[in-house]
C-alpha cells in the first residue's frame, strides 16, 4: 500500500477518536446538569419539607435569642426597681418589667408553635431520609464516574495528540493540505472505505477498474461524486 494513505488512514482513524472524545467531554456538564435536575424534581416534595424545617428551625434559633435578650433586660428592671428612689423611678421599672414579661409570654407563644411545625416537619424528613439518601448515593456515584470518565478522556486527548503529530509529519504538503481540506468539507471524514463497488461514505458505484486500482491502493484516488480519498481494507 501507498505510505502516505497507509498513514492517511491511521490519521483519520485518530481524528475522529479525538473527535468522539471531544464529543464526549463537551456533553458531560450537560448530563451532570441533566442528573442533578432529575433529582431534584423527582424529590421536590421532600426538598421542599427539608426546606421548611431548616427555616423553622432557623426562625425558633432567632426567637430563642431575643427571648434571652429580653430576659436580660427584665432582670435589669427588676434590678432597678430594686434601686428606686422615688415613685417615678418605680413606676417606670413597674412598666418595663410588664411590658419584657408581655415581650417574653409572645414570644415563648411563637417558639411553641414553631416547635409543633419542626415536630410534625422532622418526623417527615426522617421518615424519607433513608430512601432520599439512598437516590443521593446513587447520584453522587454517577456525577464520580462522569469526572472519572472526564479525566480518562483528556488523558487519551493528550495520547491521541502525541500520536498524531508524527502522522502529520509524514505526509507531504499537497497531501496533507488535501487532508486537511476534505476533513472541514466532510465533517472529519476526509476518506472513506471503499467495498464492494461502492463509496460506504456517499455509496456511489465504482467503476471496476478504478475499484482494482483502489484494492492495490499504489496511489491517492478520491471518490468522483464526494471528492472523499478512497482505501480498501483487506
């Protein structure tokens, strides 16, 4: 066989390996996305719950504080009622004393309510955890085996790279600049195999003689209809 189609066809074996893997790298993000999304619309009734009892929880941490606070400042009138010196004096703390304890009654009021909702919530949440947790592992192995298969394939880009470097270097220039041309016209595919009678590329019928001269494969010859490099495998 020609040397130059010999490495014509392990050239374009190589493109359209690195093609595939490209193809491949680019859809990844895609189906992360696709994968994360499913499983959010699949177990939005629980997410949603969860949701929920994180804010309930959140809001009864928040009330919680400022009944402290009020508390501070209760014990801090009583201290000054304590310390009056006049009737004025008493009867402001007497005020300040009703109003923190009115403060600290609406408040626990609130904390209660919130303690049935995070009840009621909780007990959901623990009920479905186990299953939810279950679909969570199974996403989380599938999101490692897409980062896995992303980190093989840039290894075999870099491999398909090296490989292709001396390949290029082969050929001529006309040949290679005929290669080059053909890749971007035919998406990649710059030759096609040639079987029984037939381009597989175009599936245009070769002349007989021309087809023997392909089986020999002594010189470049392209397809008269796709202008593709024909080669026969034997």
């Amino acid at each position: 066989m020609n040397p130059e189609l010999s490495q014509l066809i392990s050239l374009q074996d190589v493109d359209v390996e690195i093609k595939r893997i490209n193809a491949e790298i680019e859809s990844l993000p895609a189906k992360r996305n696709e994968l994360e999304s499913q499983f959010a619309a699949e177990n939005k009734e629980f997410l949603d719950v969860k949701q929920q009892l994180d804010e309930a929880l959140t809001q009864k941490r928040r009330l919680e504080g400022e009944i402290e606070a009020e508390q501070q400042m209760l014990e801090k009138f009583k201290a000054d009622q304590m310390k009056a010196t006049n009737e004025r004096e008493y009867s402001t703390s007497v005020r300040e004393i009703d109003t923190a304890k009115k403060t600290i009654s609406g408040l626990e009021t609130e904390v209660l309510k919130l303690m049935e909702q995070v009840e009621k919530l909780d007990a959901h949440v623990k009920e479905r955890s186990p299953e939810i947790e279950s679909k969570r592992v199974e996403m989380e192995k599938q999101l490692n085996e897409y980062e896995t298969l992303a980190k093989a394939d840039a290894e075999k880009l870099t491999s398909l790279f090296a490989e292709r470097t001396p390949l290029l270097e082969t050929l001529s220039s006309e040949t290679r600049s005929t290669y080059d041309r053909m890749s971007k016209i035919k998406s990649g595919l710059a030759l096609s195999e040639a079987r029984d009678y037939k381009c597989l590329a175009c599936r245009m019928t070769i002349r007989p003689q021309v087809f023997n001269d392909i089986r020999r494969g002594e010189t470049l010859i392209t397809c008269e209809n796709c202008g593709r490099i024909l080669f026969f495998r034997g």
